[in-house]
C-alpha cells in the first residue's frame, strides 16, 4: 500500500490514494456511529476516558493498529501515511485511544531493534499482539520529550507518560539498552497525574527495568527509540490537521445557522476574513502534514526536516483553529457540553507534545544550516 523507497530527490506524493481514502470513510464511519460527546465527558471527568468497545473496534474490526506491522508478523503491512489518515480522523473526533503512543510510537521502536531482536520470538510475538489490538505498548517517556531532544535513561520514576494507565507492555530504556517491561510486574508503579487533556491522560511511571526483558542493546535501543519518536512527531501532525479541519468545518456550519440582524453571523465581512484566513491555514497545514507522512513512508534522507517543518507548523494551526471554534461559537462555545473546548485541550496538549513548536524551529536552523530565532 506504501509507495517503494524513492530517494530524497522524489517529488512528495501528497494526494491521498483510493485505498487511503477508503480507510478514511471506514474509520470516520466507525468514530461517527459510536460518538457520544456526553458519555465521551463522563468518562473524561472520571479519569478513565477510554471506550474499550471502540479500541475493539478499531483493532479486531477495521484492523488499523496494524498498519505499520509487517504481514509476517500479523500486520497490514501498510505504512505511515496510511496511519496519518487514521490519526487525521482520531483528532477529528478528539478520541481517547491509544493510537498514537501504541500502533505508531511503540510500534516502529520495536521495529526498530536490530534485525536478530526483531526475529526473536518476544519481540516479533509482541508485535503480533499489538498487531491484533490484543495489547498496548507505550514508550516511558514524557509526553514531551522531542526526537532529537534528551531521553530519561534509568531515571526511575518518569512524569508526563501518555497512556501509561491503559498500557500492558512499557518500553523502558536504561543504559544498557532497552527492556520491555508489563506494567502488572511488581517493580511497576503508574500514578495517574491531572492532564490539561482529559482525552489522553498522563501518570508518573516508576519502573524497575530488571524485571522485564531486554529487547535491544546500546547503540540500537538509543536509535530504535528516536525512531519512535520521529514517526510520532511526523504522525501528530495529521492528528493536529484533523483538529483544525474539524474546527473549521463547525465553525463554517455554526455561523450559518447562528443569526443577528435577522442575518446569518458567517456573512459579516469580519467573520468571513477570519475564515478565509483558517482556511488557508488548514490547507497549508494539510500539505506539511502529508509530506511528513511521505516522507517517513518512502524512507527520505530528508525525513528529519520534513517532521519538523510540519511541527512547527500544524502545532500552531491546531491551536489558532481551536481557539477560532471556541469564539465563533460565542457563549456555547464556552460551555463544557460543547466538544469544542476538547478540541482545544487537545490542540494545547498536542502543542507541547514530541516537542514544541519552538524546539523544532531550532531543529530546521539546524538542518538547514541557517542561523536560529
């Protein structure tokens, strides 16, 4: 499904295919038929705000937790921009699921690992497991922790996880390499912490790695999760376009009902320029997101800019749309029964997550050679 490695001289492919439009229309179905935007604020206020139906249905039904595993081992076979169309959707409906930090993150920092570690048994059978949605792996760093940025090596106790109450399986690195440790072991203690994100929680991971298993050595396991955290980054952008084409979309739908002056507000000259402006916001974000997405796909030398050009870029965006949501839908737009303001909570969070939109400018002056702000 995934276009063959082109070299850093291809043009990006940033149109979607019919099959990636097609898992588009199966995963928007699925989001559509079975949001609750009551029930969804229910289980955020209590902590707990994922929908285990859902993730079900997500991984034995439509199959996408296995997108970026290979079919040898359980897998579709597919490839990042089939996922970025999933995570497009994911941040469409705001969804608590552990997507990203488990079918992208852990994923490719598992396949990451040498060719022997990838063949072994445990790693290629924890694969299949999170292939099959049958478990969740999360990597043990903070949420925003960026690709090229300082990674916590046997730190102990680590804040800011993502996902680390709904995982079974953490990605512990430590000096001597990386382990695979279950969160049910004894040395394991997860304490939930308060997110500004109700929809993806936080907790503080502390984690005694000699209890779990070894699954990559020095060099590789520094590499294998910086991998990781590229994809995620380079991923997160889709997730942080599919929040502004939403916010957008309301916004547009909203000002046409809404009436004063016995005229609809979208016609006010005002209104209308703020719009045009995030459309053209969402439209550019669109094309930074999905050459990120080649980019990682087709295996680009130049994968490493492409994630931070689209960081820096759609991080803002998202916020700059949430923000315009929540005041085009004036007082309701203000009330908690509204899912604008998770839209927001979301596009904040995702702001600082895999690094802020100012860490990856500093990343590009690098890789472009150029001085930086």
């Amino acid at each position: 499904m995934t276009p063959p490695p082109s070299g850093p001289e291809a043009t990006p492919d940033l149109l979607y295919s019919d099959i990636e439009d097609d898992l588009r229309a199966a995963v928007r179905s699925l989001l559509t038929d079975r949001r609750d935007v009551p029930a969804a604020l229910l289980r955020a206020e209590s902590g707990d705000p994922y929908d285990p139906g859902l993730w079900t249905s997500l991984t034995a039904g439509i199959g996408v937790s296995g997108l970026l595993v290979p079919e040898k081992l359980g897998g579709q076979g597919a490839g990042p921009r089939e996922a970025a169309v999933v995570l497009e959707e994911l941040g469409r409906s705001v969804t608590a699921a552990p997507y990203l930090t488990s079918s992208v993150i852990a994923t490719e920092t598992l396949l990451a690992c040498d060719g022997e570690s990838t063949e072994s048994t445990d790693v290629a059978g924890l694969l299949t497991a999170l292939a099959h949605g049958h478990r969740v792996a999360v990597l043990a760093v903070p949420l925003t922790t960026a690709p090229d940025g300082p990674l916590p090596v046997g730190a102990g106790t680590i804040t800011g996880v993502a996902d680390a109450r709904r995982a079974d399986v953490l990605l512990v690195l430590e000096e001597d390499g990386l382990y695979a440790v279950e969160t049910a072991s004894p040395g394991v203690v997860v304490e939930p912490l308060t997110p500004l994100d109700l929809t993806r929680p936080l907790a503080a991971v502390t984690v005694d790695a000699t209890a779990g298993l070894r699954i990559a050595a020095p060099p590789v396991a520094e590499a294998a999760v910086r991998r990781g955290l590229l994809a995620g980054a380079g991923l997160l952008a889709s997730e942080q376009l599919g929040i502004a084409e939403w916010c957008l979309e309301e916004s547009v739908a909203h000002t046409r009902e809404r009436h004063q002056f016995n005229r609809p507000v979208g016609s006010f000259q005002a209104l209308k320029h703020r719009m045009a402006q995030l459309w053209l916001e969402v439209v550019s974000a669109r094309a930074a997101a999905r050459n990120a997405a080649d980019a990682l796909a087709t295996g680009s030398s130049e994968a490493p800019l492409a994630v931070a050009l689209a960081q820096a870029y759609c991080a803002r965006v998202a916020v700059h749309a949430a923000e315009e949501c929540v005041q085009l839908h004036g007082g309701i737009g203000m009330t908690w029964e509204h899912p604008a303001h998770l839209a927001l909570k979301r596009a904040k969070s995702d702001e600082l997550a895999l690094g802020s939109p100012g860490r990856h400018k500093e990343t590009l002056a690098a890789l472009v050679d150029l001085p930086g702000p």
